[in-house]
C-alpha cells in the first residue's frame, strides 16, 4: 500500500516520508506510536490508558485522551490501523484543512467528545483509536466522492463507500464492529453540521450560519489568529507564514 514513502536508491526514505506528514497528523501519528512502542516494551501498561468514565470522575482525566492513542499492540490489525489513521487523516489535512488546522484540530476535538459520549454504551470497548479512524475515513470518503477504490483488485467502489467495505471486511473476519459503527456515525455527524447545515442556513437565512468554529484561542494556538489581528488593524507586517501583510488605511487630516 503506499503511504507516500520517497523510495531513493531502491530504498525507502523514511525521514522525508516522515517530514513531509501535515503538523497534526504527525503528531497525532507519532503519539499513537510511541504509546504502542511504550505498552509492548511494558514502559507503560495499557491499564492506564483504557477509557473507563468513573476513574476519569475521580481525576484521571488523561484517560480522555490516551484511548485514541493505543491501537493494540504490534499486528497486523496494528499496521492496517496506522496505515488508514496516516494515509486519511494526512489527505484531510492537506486538502479541506490546508491552511486550517484549527478547524481540523477541532475536527479531531468534536470526534474524541462525541466518542467518549457514545462509549459507555459499548461496554465491551475501552480504547477507542479505531472508532476515530473510521470517523476521519468516513469524513474524507464524502468529501472525495469521484475518487474510485478496489479492495484487493477484486472489488471497485468510490470513496464514500470506504468505511461501509471495511466495515463488512471486519465483520467477515470476525472482527468487533461496534467502534466502527460508533466512528461512522460520528463522522456523518460531523459532516451534517461542517458542510450541510451551513449551506442549509444560508438558503433560509438563519442568523447562524456556522455551528463548527474554532475558538480564538484554538486559532491563535495554531498560528492563526496572530495573522488575523494584524489585518484587522491594517499594520504591515511580516506574517507568520513568511509574506506581507498589506491593507489601506483612509487618513483623515
């Protein structure tokens, strides 16, 4: 499967491979791979990571974040799971979100809480990675809908078909579905109220006419906001992406 590996002198460069990942989705890759790593070499014990709502009443907030991070130890089920998390969350950066990751942290952010809502209903799922994964899948298959796909050169569909072939591959195997069905129902979720209802709110004039809209310290945190403000006051400045800043002001004397 390619993954956007750079293959130099009959090899693959890794690094540049690497590098040329997005900001969060390197991030969010690195940490879900490091954390597996930390579990399989017993650094760390997959106790403390699972998503359990009473201990996380009881202070142990991290557990609201370290279920996306864990996806099993080293499997090929592990493999599948970075290679989608890396190949759809990469694609979504770089496309919807280029210039945006505010909006595609909080993407990420409405995922995780819409997930952690719906968990506790699944008794039988503590970590939660592959749910979020399907969301992303789900998410990037409605917005590239042209985009054909086979499955193993035998079956062809178009890409919002993607998280509904996995999902029957899973089961066919054997495989738990629940998370999965979890993840596509949070990412059609998602994708109602990032792309529908706006155009939806438009047509009928309502007053709100965004639902999904980074807070000014999330824009701010990812470099954003600073550019923001400097336009605003019309100041001629360098901005944080390396260009001018330019706009007019009227001089009253």
């Amino acid at each position: 499967m390619d993954v956007g590996a750079n293959f130099n002198d009959g090899g693959i460069n890794l690094l540049s491979w690497y590098m040329d990942i997005p900001p969060v989705s390197r991030i969010y890759f690195t940490t879900a791979f490091l954390t597996t790593t930390c579990c399989a070499i017993e650094v760390i014990n997959p106790y403390y990571l699972y998503y359990n709502t009473e201990l996380i009443f009881e202070g142990q907030i991290w557990r609201l974040i370290s279920p996306f991070l864990f996806f099993g130890l080293f499997s090929i089920d592990f493999v599948f799971n970075m290679y989608f998390l890396v190949r759809h969350c990469r694609q979504l950066e770089e496309g919807d979100f280029r210039g945006k990751p505010s909006q595609f942290v909080l993407m990420l952010m409405f995922g995780i809480a819409m997930i952690c809502i719906l968990a506790p209903f699944l008794q039988s799922h503590n970590f939660l990675g592959s749910a979020l994964t399907f969301m992303m899948t789900y998410v990037w298959g409605r917005r590239n809908e042209d985009v054909r796909m086979s499955m193993f050169g035998i079956i062809s569909f178009t890409a919002p078909y993607l998280p509904w072939v996995m999902l029957g591959f899973g089961f066919l195997v054997g495989n738990p579905i629940g998370m999965s069905i979890v993840g596509i129902l949070v990412g059609h979720t998602y994708f109602f109220l990032q792309y529908v209802y706006p155009v939806i709110a438009e047509l009928r004039g309502w007053r709100i006419k965004k639902l999904l809209v980074p807070p000014r310290i999330l824009r701010y945190l990812c470099g954003e906001e600073v550019e923001d403000i400097r336009l605003a006051n019309g100041i001629m400045m360098r901005g944080a992406n390396g260009g001018m800043l330019v706009e007019g002001h009227d001089h009253q004397d």
